[in-house]
C-alpha cells in the first residue's frame, strides 16, 4: 500500500467511525460501484473522497471534476490525496485546472497542492503559473510563504530560465532567500 492510500486509509476510516460501508468503498474493484458513490446525492465527504480518489488512481477519468473540487478543499489532506490521484489520472485537463487554482487570489490559502501538483506534471502551464502565483507572494506581510516557498522550489525543479527574474527578487525575503539561491543555481544562465 503505498503512503497516499495508507494515509487516507486511516483518515476516512476515522471519519467515517470505521463503518462497514467505508471498509467496502476501499476494497471494491468495481468502478461503477465508484462512480455512483459520486453521483449518488446525500454521500458523505469522505465516501466522495475515497470513490474519487480510488478511479483517480485507476486512471479513470470519471473522477475528474470530484479531484478537482477536493484539490481545492480547506482540508490540506485532502487536497493531498486529490494531488496523488490526480497526478496518476492522466487527463489532459489536469494541468489547467491546476494552473487555475494555484492562481486564484480567492482561494492562494488553498494553493499549495496545486502549486506542487503543476511542478510533478511539468505541464506547459506550470512555470507561468508558479511565477503569477510567486509574484503576487512577494509583498511585505503576505501571509501565505508556504505557498510562495512551494512555488519557489519548484520553479528551481523546473528549471525554466523565464522564473530567473521573478526568484532574484525572491532573493530580498528572509523566508524565501536560501530556497531561491538554490533554486537559481539550477536554472541555466541565458547566454
């Protein structure tokens, strides 16, 4: 089992006081089972999550819309799971709705998992996004350097010469300076 099912694993078995339904949910292979459980009114969060969850990383596209909304969730671990499977999923939509979200003012308290989740796709829209959503991270007193560290690191990990601009001015706050020299020195000099 690896680490992202374990962990929701014991998550939704918490949540949902370890019911027989819960237990069925992570152990069905039958993915119409799954989907109903997504189109079902009246489900749980957590039977929503484990469906969701569950054809995500099958690779089942159904799932799509329910990742998304989770990966947009106020609960960091579930926008973590909806992370993992999204990045298995495999639909081309990831990326943008991703980019979207990591991008969206309203919601940067959210942002964290999308930031990560573009910079494990490596999609074309990943490097535009991370240096939008950098930018507006570097105002005095931003409150969100979990996000703006995360953009910085995998800015770095991509290692795209466009974000040279926006991590040197990274350089000039104290929370961000050591991740943006490390990030710097992985970006290849324009010539």
């Amino acid at each position: 089992m690896d680490e992202a099912l374990r962990s929701l694993t014991e998550r939704v078995r918490n949540e949902s006081g370890g019911s027989a339904g819960c237990e069925r949910l992570l152990a069905t292979d039958d993915t119409d089972e799954l989907v109903s459980v997504l189109t079902a009114p009246g489900q749980p969060l957590w039977a929503r999550e484990v469906a969701a969850f569950r054809l995500g990383v099958a690779g089942d596209r159904r799932a799509f819309e329910a990742l998304v909304l989770l990966l947009n969730h106020r609960d960091p671990p579930r926008c973590a799971s909806a992370a993992h499977a999204l990045a298995r999923l495999g639909d081309p939509r990831t990326a943008r709705a991703a980019a979207a979200l990591a991008t969206n003012e309203l919601r940067v308290a959210y942002a964290l998992h999308p930031v990560r989740l573009l910079v494990e796709l490596r999609a074309p829209e990943a490097v535009p996004a991370l240096i939008t959503t950098l930018e507006r991270r570097l105002t005095p007193h931003d409150p969100h350097r979990r996000v703006a560290l995360a953009c910085v690191e995998g800015l770095g990990a991509l290692g795209d010469t466009r974000a040279r601009r926006v991590l040197s001015e990274a350089l000039a706050h104290p929370a961000l300076a050591e991740a943006a020299v490390h990030a710097l020195a992985g970006i290849p000099r324009q010539r």
